[in-house]
C-alpha cells in the first residue's frame, strides 16, 4: 500500500496580532470608548483575531465579564482569541468564557520601547522590562506590527517591538514604473532606479528615493509617519505627499524645483520642498 | 524558432492595423512564413486592410470552438507567398476568445510559421490582454500626442507585469517604439512631441519612424497594406523598420527631420 500523503504540518509560525490593552474593568467605559474608537474607523475589523492584555488590571481583583466582552467584540469585527496577563482569577474566567491562554512572558523578553501614547507626548516609553502601559487618556491602544495604524488623525506611529522586530528591509524597483502601475513598500523604505511616469503611483510607509524623473506620483508615510522624506532626482511630479499632506501642481512646478534633484519633507503641517545641494 | 509579435497600442485609430499588414508583409518579403492575426474580434479590420475580405469563410472563433481546422481558416495574401492571415470574427465578441484556445492556435501556427503577428485590439482590457499575453516581442505603436504616449506607457507596464513571459519569470517580452504619423513640420513648430520627447518618456529602443502621409488612407481603402505602395515614404520607413526587426542596426532613421528641397529641386519643381 502507497505511504499516505501527510495530512497536516504542525509548525509554529510568528504572526502579528493585534492586542486590545484593557486598562479598567469598568465594562461600560471599555465599551463605551471602543465603540468610539471602531466607529471611527469603519470596517477596519472583519473577523480579525484580537488578544486581550490584562495585564492593566492583573491587579483588580474584579474580573471581568468575557462573555459580554467577546459578543461585544465580535459586533465590531473582532474576534477575542486569548489573554495575555491577568490574575489567576481573570484567567480562569476567561477559559470558562472559552478564550486561550497566551504564555504570560511573551512580552517580556528584551522590550525596547513600549507603545507611547502620542496624545501625550510627555510620557517617556516605558524602557522598563513592564507590560503595563500607561495609558491615561484612553482606555485602549491598538497595536499593529507596523502597519494598518487605526486611525491617522491623531496617532503617530511609533515602533512597537511586541512580538517581532519591526524591521523590513527596503523594497527596491529597478525597472521603469508605467502609467497605472502602483507600487507599495508596506512598513519599509522605497528605492526606485526607473523613471516613474505620469499616472503611475509610489507609496511607502517609509522613505521614498528615486534615482530619474519622478513624472507621476510619490506618497511617502503613508502610515502616517511625519518624518517620512522624499528624495527625488529629477522634480516633474504630478503629486507628493508625506504622511496625508499634499501638494499637486495645478500651475506646474516652480521653475526652482522643476527638474531638479529635491527632498520633500514635512515641518510641522507644511510640506517643504528644497533643492538637494550637492 | 519562430516568434511571436504584438503590434499593440493601448489607443486607437494610431495605426495598429497598418503596421500589423505592413509589417507582416515585409517579414514575408524577406523570405519569412509569417502569419497576422486579427484579435480584434467584433471590429475585423485586417481583412479590409489586406483586401481578403471577401475570401473570408471561417474566422479565430471557430477555429478556437474546435468547429473547423486551422488550414481551413487561414487565408493565403494575394501579394506575399509567404503569408498567412487568420481574421477575426465579426459577430462574436471578445470574450470568446479564450487563453487556452489561443495558446493551442498559436503553439501550432509555431509548428509551420517562421512569424507570428498578433494585431491587438486598442485597450487593455481583455481583447488586448489576450493579444498580448504570448508574446516574445512588441512593437508599441505610438503616435506624437500625450494621450498615446500615455496609453503606450500603460502598455509598456502591463507587458512587463502580466505578460506570459513575465508571469513564468522568463526574459522579458521584447520591446520596440514604432513612431506612426509622424509629421516633422508639425514637430518642429512645436505643435506634436518629437522622437526625443517620446523616447525619454517611454524609454525602449526606437524601431522606426513612419511619416504622416496620404497614402496611407488610399492604400486602406484599396486593400493593399502600404508597405507596397511604390515611391511611397510610408512603405520606405516600414521596409526600414522590417529591416531592423531582422537585425539591420545600421539602418539610418529617416523622415525624422523637415526634408529641405535643394535649389535645384525646387528650380525643376521635384516631388
């Protein structure tokens, strides 16, 4: 008799996971501003695996209602898959509402930064070995592994080493980028050697350098990271943007700029524009 | 081992059809067994242009639905031995053309035929694609205008991305720039783009320059692709763009530039 195909692999992959920090076992409140907050943002959750951290409230000898938390959750898109933190008392309540256990030490080891509120840039991150953020202005924070920050208009992006380095190496293009094409560095910077023709689009949540003329357009930080820049060989662009902020040229491009080697970047809400000097 | 070339454009009316009968001739000329075939099912225009469109009996569509051989619907040119032309259907439209039974038809044309020219349908929807999908090289017929430059570039980007050379990761589709219409007049009083302008925008080796003339028209209508027409310029320039296909490098590129009539020229009132 043939030998049977294998039928499963059991591996252990490293996926990124979003985490919601709960910081009160106040379940009205916690409600309350999530709704706020996933209603910003519509549709951003479909049945996206969501970890609950409570390390917050490890501390709170309340415990929280998890089945009322997880219906909650799944109206807004997300499914509860697990808890990180909590008492003993919080865990157990949690298994019985059917959630898994994460192994309490997955964020401990080697935390560089933890998540910053930029609402408050006061606070300094938190370099010590904690998985308690200090969160005083919102109940929650949302985590992503560098990318699909929630919502754009307030946050930052910050670097967030939660459970994998967060580096990407840099997405290179060395051929012509053509009228309809778009290309996306996701979480990384982007390099392009070919000439960017008008109607095509570049977009990157990093920085964008282009070695020939960049006729179509470049969208750096995409994110939102303000410190995103643009370095372009040759100025002949249809549109440029860092983090949100544009600027197309209706009037053609000021006879300084145009077809000259520039940088492109953001100070404060106004999108510099200057020659690179060599 | 024979060849698969698209004559594509992304615009219309820049003279795709032409260039697909003139070119095919010239290759057939030059001792080629060359086949054109017309992809743009719904418009046939080939035929018209080659002047077979009487002898046209079955087309692409039945051939690809299995209902008669590939001998049966090819079509002999009146003016090449060497040449074959395999129309389109008039009545189906272009989503009865299918990638599997293209394949099928052209991994056979391949068998008997030194050159296989597709003459793509403008656009770039399926039509195009499926014109485009086998090819080993392109001619990219542009016109002096921004909006087909901006077409050709469109083209440019989806040969490279989605054609099937790109797809299985083998050499990329070979391209070439075929400037049609061109008038150096025009160019030169600045009212159309110049070879230059368009080069630097498309960035792909030139392959020929075809001048703007009234031939062009007359030879459509008489059903006779322009390629022979006698003293004509249009027929000159493809001759030279067959020429460099075939790998004539040296070829000069002519009808660039405003042809000055010499003094004695113009004293006997030449031409």
């Amino acid at each position: 008799m043939a030998h049977a195909e294998p039928a499963f692999k059991l591996k252990i992959a490293n996926l990124s996971l979003f985490v919601l920090y709960v910081n009160t076992t106040d379940m009205a409140q916690l409600k309350n501003q999530l709704d706020t907050r996933v209603n910003k943002t519509h549709n951003f959750f479909s049945n996206t695996p969501v970890a609950l951290d409570l390390s917050a409230i490890a501390n709170s000898n309340i415990s929280l209602d998890f089945a009322d938390l997880i219906s909650f959750m799944l109206n807004h898109g997300m499914h509860a898959t697990g808890v990180i933190g909590g008492s003993t008392e919080q865990r157990e309540a949690a298994v019985q509402s059917g959630l898994g256990l994460f192994p309490d030490t997955i964020v401990k080891p080697a935390i560089k930064t933890a998540p910053v509120p930029t609402t408050a840039p006061s606070i300094t991150p938190n370099a010590e070995k904690t998985n308690q953020p200090e969160l005083p202005e919102f109940g929650l924070t949302i985590d992503t592994n560098n990318s699909n920050v929630l919502d754009s208009d307030t946050q930052r992006q910050n670097p967030v080493s939660q459970v994998l380095p967060t580096f990407r190496p840099t997405m290179i293009i060395n051929k012509p980028v053509r009228t309809g094409q778009r290309i996306y560095a996701e979480g990384s910077n982007l390099v392009v050697l070919g000439v960017v023709n008008a109607g095509a689009e570049l977009i990157a949540d990093g920085d964008i350098h282009i070695y020939a003329p960049l006729r179509g357009r470049a969208i750096a930080g995409a994110q939102g990271n303000e410190n995103a820049r643009i370095f372009v060989h040759s100025l002949e662009a249809e549109l440029i943007s860092v983090a949100g902020c544009f600027k197309v040229f209706e009037n053609g491009i000021p006879e300084n700029l145009r077809g000259k080697p520039v940088q492109v970047h953001l100070n404060g809400s106004d999108l510099i524009i200057q020659p690179l000097l060599s | 081992m024979s060849k698969v070339i698209v004559v594509t454009s992304g615009k219309g009316g820049v003279g795709k059809t032409t260039t697909s009968a003139s070119f095919s001739s010239g290759l057939a000329l030059r001792g080629n067994k060359t086949v054109v075939i017309d992809f743009d099912v719904g418009l046939r225009n080939l035929d018209l242009i080659m002047g077979c469109e009487r002898r046209v009996v079955y087309d692409i569509i039945n051939v690809i639905n299995g209902e008669v051989t590939l001998k049966q619907a090819l079509i002999k040119d009146k003016n090449c031995d060497n040449l074959y032309i395999l129309p389109a259907s008039q009545t189906r439209d272009k989503d009865a053309l299918n990638l599997e039974g293209v394949e099928r038809i052209l991994n056979e044309l391949k068998e008997s035929f030194d050159c296989i020219v597709c003459d793509s349908p403008a656009g770039i929807e399926s039509g195009a694609f499926t014109a485009m999908y086998f090819a080993d090289e392109a001619l990219v017929v542009t016109n002096p205008e921004v909006s087909s430059v901006r077409d050709s570039d469109r083209i440019l980007g989806i040969l490279a991305a989605k054609s099937k050379r790109a797809v299985d990761g083998l050499d990329p589709v070979k391209e070439h720039l075929l400037i049609t219409r061109y008038d150096p007049k025009r160019v030169e009083a600045g009212e159309m783009l110049s070879v230059t302008d368009i080069q630097e925008i498309l960035r792909i080796p030139l392959i020929g320059v075809i001048p703007e003339s009234e031939s062009v028209l007359q030879a459509s209508n008489a059903g006779t692709p322009a390629i022979h027409l006698d003293k004509s310029d249009v027929a000159e320039a493809y001759r030279d763009v067959v020429g460099r296909f075939m790998g004539d490098e040296r070829l000069p590129m002519r009808f660039v530039t405003v042809e000055k009539k010499s003094f004695l020229k113009r004293l006997l009132g030449g031409r």
